[in-house]
C-alpha cells in the first residue's frame, strides 16, 4: 500500500501541473513527456513483467490512431466513439498477433521480430489503400472543442492524457500485486517451471499482449487528437516502437516507476540536445540507441535500479552511523 500511496501523490502533483506551468511550451514539453511514460508503460506491461519483447509496438499504436482518424474523417463519428473503438480495435490486433505467436510457442528475438513484421506490414497497408490517406497521410480537421476531443487549451489535453497515463500505472501495480502479476512474472523468469507448476503460458501472456495493446492504442488516439495528422510512417513507423521499449529500458523494467523516470530522463536528453545541435533530422533516433547501448552495458536494471542501490547504501550508512 506504500508503493500504491507514492502513485497516488506522484499523479496528484502531476494533476496540478497546467495550474503552476504557464507556458505553452513547457506544458508541450510536460505533454510529451507524460505520453513516453504512457507508450513506456503499456510496452513494460508485456516486456517488463512478462519478458516478452516486442519491437513492434506501433502496431498497436497506429491501430488506435488511424481507427479514430478514420472513424471522424470518412464516417463522421464523433471522436469519443473512436477512443473506445480505438482501444477495441488496438486489442484485437494485439489478440490476433498474441495468438498466432504464443500458440506456436514463438518467444525471445522469434516474437520480436514477428512484432516487428506486423507493424511493417501495417504500415505498407496504410500506405497504400485509400481511406487512410495512402501515403498523403490523413488530416482531422479542426474542430475545437471537448466534444469533439479537440480541447481549446492544452491543460485539456493534459488532463486528457494523465487519465489514461493514471489508469495504464495503476493496471502496472495491480500486475506487480495479483496473482496474475505473479504467474506473468513467473512465465517471464522460467516458462518452463511455470508450465510445471499448473500456470497456463498462454492464456497468462495473451492477457498481458492485449493490456499492452489497449494502452498503446490509447496513445495513438490521444496523439492523432492532439496533432490532428497521420500518416504511415508516424503510425506505424520504428520511432514509436524504439520509443516505447527505451523509456522503461532506461527507467527500469519491470518496475512501476521505471517508465516515469525513463520518460523524464530522455526528454530532459531531448530538450537539452535540441538546444544544443538543433533539430536535425533523425537525430533522436541516434540519441536514443546510443543511450540504449550504455544502459545496457552499465545499468541493465535502469535508473530505478540505481535509486535502489543508492537508497540501500545509504541506509546501510545510516544503520553503521547508528551502531557506532
């Protein structure tokens, strides 16, 4: 309950964010930062506490923010509809890629790349038929308002996004405090041994790939809302896939916070890069591989690993300060 109290005060001060930030390009910047940890967390889901590495997450993220840019541009629908059905549709795809991979037992690099696939495939879809723009890509028109989810300032949209954000953290404490969360992690550690046990591999990692997928899914339809333009290479493309496994690569896997700090830590590398080269193109992408190669190499369990350690070397001194 410790752990639940800390989430509680942390998206309590993050609430209050637009009421202290007065700039709009800080509260982008906050916006953005808050949505890694959204992309972060849903990918930690399934990679973190269940071991299954995707490397194809935009699937699910293009899936829920074509299907609510779709469903307002040629259908008229109102965009609230397309959250939920953005959502929907985000998990069946995760079911449909879940079954044909952990039914046959794929798993490890096999299941990252078979992600991976998907997402490509995906993408050369989106860019060829026609109702989502093909290669143009697809324009939301402007229509300001929260009915139509296109909020007249952006605390709107941040309020928005800190729901969905609150919601993905507190399914990431129920999976580190239920028994499923126990039978996920155990199929993470060992498959085999959890098989043993009486614990069913598939069903535990379908329920995991389909969480995943709804959060994912969600972000793409706040981020379709929010930029109000599409197009195959922003849905579907690497960047998002890279983005959501650095985050809690780089914060700590498997751990609730991981993704939070891993979100705050790269966009504070991004904002301070931009000011310092500019905004070059692809220039993120090289950031963050090169920040993924020296996380894995000197700190595999991620920053919260080190405020862990940290945290236990200083009660250790505490405690020898004491007895001395």
């Amino acid at each position: 309950m410790r752990q639940l109290a800390l989430l509680g005060l942390v998206f309590a001060a993050l609430f209050t964010v637009p009421f202290v930030v007065e700039s709009e390009s800080w509260r982008t910047t906050v916006i953005m930062t808050l949505y890694a940890a959204l992309l972060g967390q849903a990918w930690n889901i399934l990679g973190g506490y269940g071991g299954q590495f995707s490397f194809g997450h935009a699937a699910f993220f293009g899936t829920g923010a074509y299907t609510v840019a779709v469903l307002q541009v040629q259908f008229g629908i109102n965009p609230w509809l397309g959250l939920v059905a953005g959502g929907a549709l985000a998990v069946g795809v995760a079911a449909f890629i879940g079954f044909t991979t952990f039914r046959y037992g794929l798993r490890g690099s096999y299941f990252a790349l078979v992600t991976l696939a998907f997402a490509e495939v995906l993408r050369i879809l989106s860019n060829t038929v026609p109702f989502t723009g093909a290669g143009v890509g697809i324009l939301i028109p402007l229509d300001p308002g929260a009915a139509s989810l296109q909020f007249t300032s952006k605390a709107g949209f941040y309020w928005l996004l800190w729901a969905i954000t609150l919601a993905a953290f507190l399914t990431a404490w129920w999976i580190g405090h239920s028994r499923f969360g126990a039978r996920l992690m155990a199929v993470r550690d060992n498959e085999d041994a959890a098989r043993a046990l009486g614990v069913d591999p598939f069903r535990v990692k379908m329920r995991a790939i389909m969480l995943s997928g709804l959060f994912s899914g969600l972000a793409g339809v706040f981020y379709a809302q929010f930029f109000l333009y599409l197009d195959p290479g922003i849905a579907y493309g690497p960047a998002v896939s890279v983005e959501s496994l650095l985050v809690p690569i780089v914060g700590g896997m498997g751990t609730l916070f991981g993704p939070l700090l891993g979100a705050v830590a790269l966009h504070a590398v991004s904002e301070v890069t931009r000011e310092v080269i500019g905004d070059l193109p692809g220039i993120s992408l090289v950031i963050y591989g090169t920040i993924l190669v020296i996380m894995v190499l000197f700190a595999p369990r991620g920053l919260s690993g080190l405020v862990s350690r940290l945290t236990a070397r200083m009660r250790r001194t505490a405690e020898g300060d004491r007895h001395a």
